[in-house]
C-alpha cells in the first residue's frame, strides 16, 4: 500500500525473487509500472522487472493479498486505511513500514479487523525515476513478531533483502526515530547525504537534536533500542569525533552512494506534505507531555515547514545552523 520508493524497493524486491507481489499506486507511478520496474541497490545488484511479475492498480489491487505492507507517507495514514478497510480480506495482516511515531496506533484504529505489525525500514531509498528505485545504503528490514512477519522474511531469504523480526520492535522505532531526526536537517542542508555526514558542523546540529530525544525518552522511562549496530546512546558522541576519526568509526554507516538524499528531501523535490511533524514533532509532542521543551528539533521542524512553503531548501551552511541552533540549547 503506498507505490513510493519504499514500496517499490521492497516489493520490487521480493516480486525479483520470485514472491507474489501487487502495488497500490496512482497516477504517473501507475502509468510507469505498465512498462516495468527497475531495482538496485548498493554493492551493484540490479534487476529489471517485467509487468508480468507483478500486479499494479489501485487499492482494489490489494484485495487477494494476505500481507499488506503498508508503505505510505506518515500524513497519509489515516486516508489510505480508510480505502483499505473497505477491501482487505478478513485475516489479512498489515505491516507497516513506514517512518515516524504514531502509524501503527492510526492502523489499528482504523483497520480492528486486521493484524497490525509495526516495522521499519532504516536503510535509504532514491526514486531514480517513477519506476526505479536504487537502495543507497546497507540494512535490514525490521519487523515485530507475528506469523505474517516470519512469512515476510521467508520470502526474502534468497535475496538480497534481509527481513529480520525483532521482539523489541517498539523500542526500535524509537531507536529509528533517532535517526530520522536527519531527514530535516537534510532538507535544511540542501546537500547528499555522505557530503552531510563529512561536515562536523551538521553533524553537531544532529548530535543536539539527538539528545534532546534521547533526554525526553530518559523522562518518559522509554529505553529506545538501536536500528543500526550502532547504539543509540553513542551515536551523538560519534557524530563529534573528529571527521577522520568519524570516517574510520562509521565507516559501516557511510557506505551510501553519492547521490543517498534523505525521504523527506524527495518528499520537498516531489511538492509533497513533510513528514517532519511525525519526525521531529514527535520529540515535541513527547516534550511537552512531559512538561521539558525540545527548542533544536522545534526549530528543525519549523524551519523545514518554511522550506516546503517555498518549494526549495534553503540551503543553510552547517557553521551558520550550528549557531542558531547552539542558541537554541543554552
């Protein structure tokens, strides 16, 4: 459910591999399947798929699926299971892999009938074209425990996406969330990725946003568990190394493609809503219910609201972020 990059990468696939795979799209992406899918990633592996090897329509595509991933932007939730509630079969499972906090509450309330698992998917995706996708980065599939969860990493075994189901999958999407407080300082920054990540001034702004969230989980007695091999506690003290130290320690971390662009800088490039209100709003929200303030990431996310308002990045030096946001935390 949800034919972005996401949604194409991972059932493009699974579809390569051999699995029975439909998307649920509209538009130019539809239009574009009709011709065929194209998958890579880093490390070189391609495929090309034909329309034979997949389904593509709308949410009636869905209606013989007994796993749906559920791969729609955070600000769309509530709409798309409501067009889904309408067609899914009864015992069919939904699987959400999508970003930010709050989805899997959403999908529960609107689907009861349905088995509703949280995932997360904390490797980056580049829409190359509206039917290409490329996986810029190493990393797993993340999925909580369940029989649809097991079948979903079944399917994926002989290829070269790894779906692995996590007990603690509730702290993981706090652990994710930690990572994902980048996607508007990307948008912020107007720069790739890896060119981001070379730059100790960003890399500081992302360190303050980091603690702000990790200070508000303290308080909120959640103990967030990491995405990455790396944990959660560490990765801001990480991020101010030295740049060559830096490089050495997070070398697993950096192995990304030059172009690696965050999801929500696509979502600015495609004239789409911000995903930052569930991103760096959640560290706000999460604050305030515990009376502390989370002033880096309220910045982060009215600064990208203005960004989005204008149609392009303002393309913000790391050292001229940096002050503001060391104002900010004083």
């Amino acid at each position: 459910m949800g034919a972005g990059a996401i949604g194409l990468y991972v059932g493009g696939m699974l579809a390569a591999f051999g699995a029975t795979v439909a998307f649920a799209g509209r538009g130019r992406t539809l239009e574009s399947l009709s011709r065929g899918l194209a998958v890579s990633r880093l490390g070189g592996f391609k495929a090309e798929l034909k329309p034979h090897q997949y389904r593509a329509g709308g949410v009636m595509a869905l209606a013989e699926c007994d796993i749906i991933l559920f791969c729609t932007k955070s600000g769309d939730t509530a709409q798309a299971a409501s067009e889904l509630s309408g067609v899914i079969r009864p015992g069919a499972a939904v699987i959400s892999l999508q970003n930010g906090i709050g989805n899997v509450d959403t999908l529960r309330r609107c689907l009861p009938q349905c088995d509703v698992i949280p995932g997360t998917v904390p490797f980056n995706v580049v829409r190359m074209s509206p039917n290409a996708v490329h996986c810029a980065m190493d990393g797993q599939v993340l999925v909580g425990p369940g029989d649809a969860s097991r079948r979903l990493a079944a399917a994926a075994l002989n290829s070269p996406l790894t779906v692995a189901v996590r007990d603690d999958i509730e702290a993981v999407l706090w652990g994710k969330l930690l990572l994902n407080l980048n996607n508007g300082l990307n948008v912020l920054s107007g720069v790739p990725l890896r060119q981001q990540f070379e730059d100790p001034a960003y890399r500081e702004v992302l360190a303050l946003a980091m603690e702000e969230l990790l200070g508000v989980l303290d308080a909120a007695g959640i103990q967030p568990v990491g995405a990455t091999r790396t944990s959660p506690r560490l990765i801001p003290k990480i991020l101010r190394l030295p740049t060559w130290l830096y490089r050495v320690v997070a070398r697993h971390q950096l192995r990304m493609d030059e172009s690696a662009r965050s999801s929500s800088w696509d979502d600015l490039v495609a004239g789409r809503e911000p995903e930052t209100p569930f991103l760096n709003g959640a560290v706000c929200r999460l604050a305030e219910g515990h009376g502390m303030r989370a002033p880096v990431n309220r910045m982060i996310l009215e600064e990208v609201d203005r960004a989005f308002a204008q149609a392009q990045s303002p393309r913000l030096a790391g050292r001229e972020l940096l002050v503001l946001m060391r104002q900010l935390s004083q």
